[in-house]
C-alpha cells in the first residue's frame, strides 16, 4: 500500500487492558444486562425511599410548645401527602406515556386538570364527612376556600411538573445508557469483522511466498510449512483474545520475517530489531504485522538494490513499531493481500486505541516509512 504523502492518524480513547475470550464476553454481556435489570429495579427503591422519608417528615418536625407533630396532626397530613401520590404516580404511569410523549398535549393538560379536581374534592370530602371533627381543619369561609383550593391546585401542578421531569430524565438515562450499548455492541461486531478480515490477509501473503520458495528451495519451503502451523495456531487462537502479551506477538513477528526472509536474494537487506526482553504488557494482537506484510510486498525488487528496516520497542508507556523499506509498489494487476491492511489496521486503531496512539506512513522520495506508537499500560 501506497501513499504520495505521509499520513497521520490520531485518535481520542484509552485502550482495554485485559486479555478476554469471546465466552468471557458472552458472560460479560450476561453480567452487563442482570447489572441494567438491577439498576431499573433500584430506581424505584429510590422512589420508596424519598416518600418515606416525606412520609416522616412530621414527627421530625418541631411546633411551638412541642417538639414532634402527634397523631392528629399526622391524620391531617396524610391524606394530602396520598393525593399528592396519587397525582404523581398518575402522571409518572400512564398520563405522560399516553399522551405527553405523543404529543396530544391538550388531552394531557384535559386529563391532569381532571385528576386534580377529583383529588382535590376527595380530599375536601375527606376532612369533611370521614375525619372526626376534633381532627379536621377548622371551616372557613367561601373565600377562604376558594384561596385554598387555588393554593392546592397549584401545588398539584407543581407535582405534576416533578413528575415530567422526573419521568423525562429517566428515560433520557435508560435511552443514553441503551445507546451506548448499542454502540459497544456494533463496535465489538466490527473489531471481530476487522479481525477476521487479517487471518486471510496474512495467511495469503504467507501461502503466496511459500508458493515462491518451493520453485527455488523445496526443502526450505517444506520447513517453512511446519513454522507456519505454528503461527496459523497463534492467528486463529491468541488473536481471539482481546489482548495478548506483547512477548507473544513479538515472537509472532520475528517468526513471520523469518519465513519471508527465507526466499530474500542477496541484493535485499533486512535488519530487525525485536527486544529479547519484554514487560508483561499487554496490547491488542495483529497490529504490527500488516506493516511488516507491506515491508516485503512492496519493499522488494528482483532486480535492483533494496531494503526492509524493522524495530519495536518499548519507548515508556508507549510500544513503537517503525517500519521503513525502499519502494517498489506493485502494479494493478498484484492483488496479493487485496490491499486492505492499512485501511483495517486504522480502523482497528480508531476501535481499540482512540486517543492512545499515533500512525504515520507514507512515502518519502524513495522511501516508504510506517511509525506506529500505541499507549498500552503495563
């Protein structure tokens, strides 16, 4: 793959710092909905606890001459504090879902002005005729009354309008929450699409060189086929994983040159540098390889000078692969590789690495040169 200018590649995310198979994450994903079963469940837990402690609030709530409210006092503040239940959960269950949320504001306002009136009267009637009169407020006058209800109705509207917002908040949340489910769900597709999309890549590229070397050296290419079992084992087991060791792919790595340098004529210069020594830091398998599967595609001439430079490091909390070869890009009519590994490599990149990391490649005179730095914790 081929590029007229350098390009840089950034991104915007931390990276996923253990190593999981696609069971665990079927398991995750069972942990993840019981955990939103759970988290619904305790929003009502929450609801029962502020009426609780609204319910309670009048024995805690000093008079002059006494220090906590008694049983009559408390008969008189109960029936209020269930009307404003009652037009609550109303609104909260059915009015808001009905016809707030499809717009029919009319029947909305119709229905709520409804409710109140019927619980206002409930609750006039209430002190009227069922609690005793040593209970129930003092009569007052019509306008008196009047300036009551208006007083009550306002509070009911603004218990209807704790309601909205309570309601509107909730499902703000669940559909945010579910959205960013969603979004996990299709990226965690993609990344395993992307993936699936490298083991065909490398195995071509692999088999195509093979293929080479039974014309020149049968006996190496008959070894060579007994190195690739061992790394075909690495690409279809390890590379599940969401991370590996970064010793693991290291290894992988040196292995793959191996083989491809087996059939390099003496007109090619190779220089590698693996570390012998690795932390036990962990990073997302197959990020490197398509740069170095590029190296030896269009790095190589038959006929003039030519080289492959390949170093990765651990650079602090940073891994750096860089890899630089002289450029002889293959015609239209190469489709060895199809030509994907750059543009999947990135998109993996952006899944896995948004914000951790920096890609630069490009060609430079005659020169093709891919800087890779990937922030990876230890």
């Amino acid at each position: 793959v081929t590029s007229p200018t350098p390009t840089v590649s950034p991104a915007t995310r931390s990276h996923p710092t253990s190593g999981r198979s696609s069971s665990t994450r079927l398991c995750n994903s069972k942990i993840s909905e019981h955990y939103m079963n759970i988290r619904k469940n305790s929003g009502w837990l929450i609801h029962i606890a502020i009426w609780a402690v609204i319910l309670a609030m009048p024995f805690f709530s000093p008079q002059p001459g006494r220090a906590l409210h008694g049983g009559l006092d408390y008969s008189r503040f109960l029936p209020v504090t269930i009307s404003f239940v009652i037009v609550f959960y109303t609104n909260y269950l059915f009015l808001i879902k009905h016809f707030l949320s499809n717009k029919r504001f009319g029947a909305f306002l119709f229905w709520n002005m409804l409710l109140i009136t019927k619980v206002s009267i409930g609750v006039h009637l209430f002190f009227r005729y069922i609690i005793s009169p040593d209970i129930a407020p003092p009569h007052h006058s019509t306008l008196d009354t009047i300036s009551f209800t208006f007083r009550n109705t306002v509070i009911y509207m603004a218990i209807v309008g704790i309601a909205v917002a309570v309601k509107m908040t909730t499902e703000w949340y669940n559909n945010e929450a579910q959205r960013k489910e969603i979004e996990k769900n299709q990226a965690e597709a993609e990344l395993a699409n992307l993936k699936n999309q490298v083991n065909p890549h490398f195995l071509f590229n692999t088999l195509n060189n093979i293929y080479s070397l039974i014309q020149i050296d049968p006996a190496q290419a008959q070894e060579a086929v007994h190195d690739l079992s061992g790394m075909l084992r690495y690409v279809l087991y390890e590379s599940q994983k969401d991370t590996v060791p970064l010793a693991k792919e290291c290894e992988f790595l040196n292995e793959y040159v191996k083989l491809m340098g087996a059939r390099l004529t003496s007109g090619v210069k190779l220089e590698v540098s693996l570390p012998s020594s690795l932390s036990n830091r962990q990073i997302a398998p197959l990020l490197f390889i398509p740069l170095v599967e590029n190296a030896f595609k269009h790095g190589i001439s038959d006929t003039d000078e030519s080289f492959i430079r390949i170093e990765l490091k651990e650079d602090g909390e940073y891994v750096t692969c860089l890899v630089e070869n002289s450029c002889f890009p293959k015609d239209d009519t190469d489709r060895s590789g199809s030509g994907i590994g750059i543009t999947n490599l990135k998109r993996r990149l952006d899944l896995l690495y948004p914000g951790a990391y920096s890609f630069e490649y490009g060609r430079v005179q005659s020169v093709y040169r891919s800087l890779l730095r990937i922030r990876a914790g230890i």
